[in-house]
C-alpha cells in the first residue's frame, strides 16, 4: 500500500532529513520538507513543498502535518525535553491522522533510558499511530561534522572510545531504507531496524583509512571521558548535546555499535556503503583549514 499524499521530512536541512527527502524523490514518493528555515529549505530543494515548523513552537505543527500522509521524524541534537516538543508533534499527527510515522531513532535506544530518542519510541509507540523505528548507529558523516574539526585541523580523531569498533552507516543509506519503508508502509508497521554499515572498525582503522585517502597523518588519540567532555565545552557544543554525545561515544568501549546488523542490505536490496567509499567520495571536505602547512607524510 503507498501513501496517498506526501511525507512530511522534518530535520531536511542535515544529513539525513536531507537524504530521506531525496530518497523520497528518487523513488517517486512526494516530500514536503519541513524546518525553520524555509528560503533554506527551498534553496536546498527547488520545486519541493516547504513547510516552516519549528519544535519549540507547537503552533506550526498544525500547518506543517496538513495533508500529509507520512511523517519522518528526527531529533535535532539540541533538543533535550522532547515531551513539549517530538512527543507533541507525535499528537498533533494523530490528530491529523497521518497514515505512517517513520523515526529515526538511534541503536540501542531501546534498552537505554539516557538517550532522549528512548522516551520517543515509547511515546510513538503508544500513540497508535502505524509506525516503523529505525535505527542507526553512528553516521560515516560524523567524520566530516562531530570529528571534522579536529581532522582537518589536527590531523587527530579525538573521542573517549578506546578500542571500541564502530559499524559505521552512510546517512544516503538511511535515506533509502526511509524511503523503502515509506514504499511499502503496511510491510514494516510496528518493526524496528538496527541500521549499520557492512564493516565493524576501531578508530585506529579509521585513522589509517583516512591516511591513506588524504595523503597526510591522521591519528586516534583515545580521550577520558571528562576530557571529551570539556574538550566538547571549548568547541562550544551545547551542554546536552555535548553529555549524549558523551555517553554514546563512550558506550564505544563496551562494543555497542561494533555488531553489523544484517537489516539494512534487506531494506536496500542491494550492499550498504562502505566507510571507504564515504571517504573516498568526500575527500574535499577534510582539506587543511589553517595557514601553515598540513603535517607531512612519514618517508
């Protein structure tokens, strides 16, 4: 059964609301692309719907969810109380009775109560409305955004892992098993699917990958947890988000995200990205920021 109308995408201005509106697309389903921005959204999606909505204030939900039949639903980083906020756009879509609600949620939340994205399935799920979790574990992205500062400027990736293995998933991938479930809705109402990449790395890997692809060093320097944390603070990351991204990266240590999950390759039906080829394909953006010269390759 497809959807009779389009799916509001909200979050369309990152990674990966970006690429489930244009998984949407690709697959000849309708998105309307929702945020704060909307000369944003229009720029970055010509000729699709925009929507204003704003979480922190309820009073957009309505306009936004008019009409809609789907609704992807992401958390921002910076939000920390999603009851007045996810939760209660979650209500407004019942409301408006929208036929399918995909969340991307993340792995593990589940059987976490810390993470925000816990209370959030439970509210969905207790909402009624027909519904599919996704879950992904932690973004190939993360390395050109969370980690990009420090590469390009210290030639390091600096988090408090260890020796933690990480199944890194490409966010276009995300966007295509979105983009599958919206297809096929009544298929996956009330599943739940752990997303990774095909291949589980440590950090040290990651670094030697990165090496290789960019032509100069980079390094893993495993960080204390209180180390990151302040480390965070002066990159000015705001403290909520900066205490989650905390605990998932130290949850690295007790290998929550090395398993590979063989959920997205059936989503796809084909082979999820590797974390070569997203570093092979995006190597502009680790290019060497600061005036003096980039470290120089060992003889």
């Amino acid at each position: 059964m497809r959807l009779n109308g389009p799916v509001l995408v909200t979050g369309a201005t990152g990674n990966v609301g970006g690429a489930v509106a244009r998984s949407l697309q690709a697959a000849g389903i309708a998105p309307r692309v929702a945020g704060t921005d909307v000369a944003r959204l229009r720029a970055r999606f010509p000729g699709v719907p925009a929507a204003h909505l704003d979480f922190g204030e309820p009073g957009t939900f309505d306009a936004a969810l008019a009409g809609a039949a789907g609704l992807f639903l992401i958390r921002p980083p910076r939000i920390a109380r999603v009851g007045p906020t996810l939760n209660a756009l979650v209500d407004h879509a019942v409301r408006h009775r929208v036929a399918h609600v995909v969340f991307a949620s993340v792995a593990g939340a589940d059987r976490n109560p810390v993470v925000p994205h816990h209370r959030i399935e439970r509210h969905l799920r207790a909402s009624g409305l027909p519904n599919t979790i996704l879950r992904p574990g932690f973004f190939a992205q993360n390395l050109a955004d969370a980690y990009g500062r420090d590469i390009r400027d210290d030639g390091r990736i600096y988090l408090p892992a260890a020796a933690g293995r990480v199944a890194f998933v490409d966010t276009r991938d995300i966007g295509d098993a979105a983009a599958a479930v919206f297809a096929d809705p009544t298929a996956h109402r009330g599943a739940a699917h752990t997303l990774t990449g095909p291949q589980a790395l440590d950090f040290t890997q990651v670094a030697a990958l990165l090496t290789e692809v960019l032509g100069r060093p980079v390094r893993y320097q495993p960080a204390s947890v209180a180390g990151y944390l302040r480390h965070l603070r002066r990159r000015r990351v705001p403290v909520t988000q900066a205490l989650v991204q905390t605990v998932l990266h130290a949850g690295l240590r007790r290998g929550q995200a090395e398993r590979v999950d063989p959920a997205l390759p059936l989503l796809l039906g084909r082979p999820a990205r590797t974390l070569r080829e997203y570093v092979t394909e995006h190597r502009d953006v680790w290019r060497w920021t600061p005036a003096s010269e980039p470290p120089k390759m060992s003889e």
